[in-house]
C-alpha cells in the first residue's frame, strides 16, 4: 500500500510523509525530488524553461511511476491533484492524505520562502495572501476526494497512522465485495 500526502504548499507535506513513512517502516518519496531526477532540471528550471504545463506533464509521469514501488509514503507537489486525472488515481493506486491548513497558516509559512517557489517569486505579500485563498478555494475541490483529511496545523503521527489503516481496511473490504 502506498500512501500520498497532499495539500497545498507549505502545508507540511514533506515533513508528515517522511514522519508517517518512518513510522510505518516505509520508504519516503519526495515527487519533486523524482521529476528533478528525472529531467535534470531544478522544478524552477522546468518552470522558466518549459512552463507549468511541461512540468504538470512530468510531475504526472513521476506519480505514475510511483505505482510500481511498493509501501511508500509520497509527499506530492501542491498542485499534484489538481492536474489531469492525478487525485483519482492516486485514491485508486493507494490511501490519499490531505493536509488541510488555512490560508493564515499557509501564508506564514511562505512569505518567508517566496524566492524558493517558482509560483511565488514575483509577487508582493498581500498579493500571496489572495493568491493563496484563491488557489485554495480552486483547488479544495481535488483535495476534499482524500480518503484521509487531517488538520496540518496539528498533526498527530499515531493518529494519522490509524487513519490510514482505517482508510485501507475499508477500502480492501469496498474491493474485494
């Protein structure tokens, strides 16, 4: 069973995936970290050179080559379950994990990181403050199909593990009727 984080940006994504993969003794996936791997390029390289939709176009590849790795934990970009058809078939491939935070929380924590966020980079503070509760609103559409939803200001990893294996045990039991 593999387990995929999202959530936007600064939602903690990465740091929950690698404390969940350890806890279940699974192996930790930055998506991200993948796609740089793959094409040799920085995300902000892909970005300034090829645009969002050459990097959605490999950001869905490196998701679809999670499928033949077995009992990891993926931390995915923000945007990941937005794109193509990525929110469902990662709820089918595995156990999706939203990390639900709100833009006051997200905004704390990225004003001081704009230069690292290739979608972030030019603009003004209050104009990421609305950016961010726009994309929210867009995007809660993709999130809200997680199987699991927890809140990422307070993260529990006891919790969330028995969250998901909750998550799983339901799902076996929905396939196998």
């Amino acid at each position: 069973m593999n387990i995929y984080i999202i959530g936007y940006m600064g939602s903690g994504k990465t740091t929950v995936a690698k404390k969940l993969a350890s806890s279940f003794k699974y192996r930790f996936v930055d998506l991200d970290e993948e796609i740089i791997r793959e094409t040799k390029n920085t995300i902000a390289e892909l970005f300034e050179k090829h645009g969002e939709d050459s990097f959605r176009q490999e950001e869905q590849k490196a998701l679809h080559n999670t499928a033949r790795l077995e009992n990891v934990v993926i931390a995915t970009g923000g945007g990941a379950p937005c794109f193509f058809d990525n929110m469902d078939w990662m709820n089918e491939e595995g156990i999706t994990v939203y990390l639900e935070a709100n833009a006051g929380l997200l905004f704390h924590r990225l004003v001081n990181e704009k230069d690292k966020r290739p979608l972030l980079k030019k603009i003004s503070e209050i104009e990421l403050m609305e950016h961010i509760q726009e994309h929210l609103a867009q995007r809660e559409v993709f999130y809200s199909k997680a199987l699991v939803t927890i809140r990422a200001a307070s993260v529990n990893i006891n919790q969330l593990k028995e969250k998901v294996k909750k998550a799983a045990l339901k799902r076996a039991k929905k396939k196998s009727a």
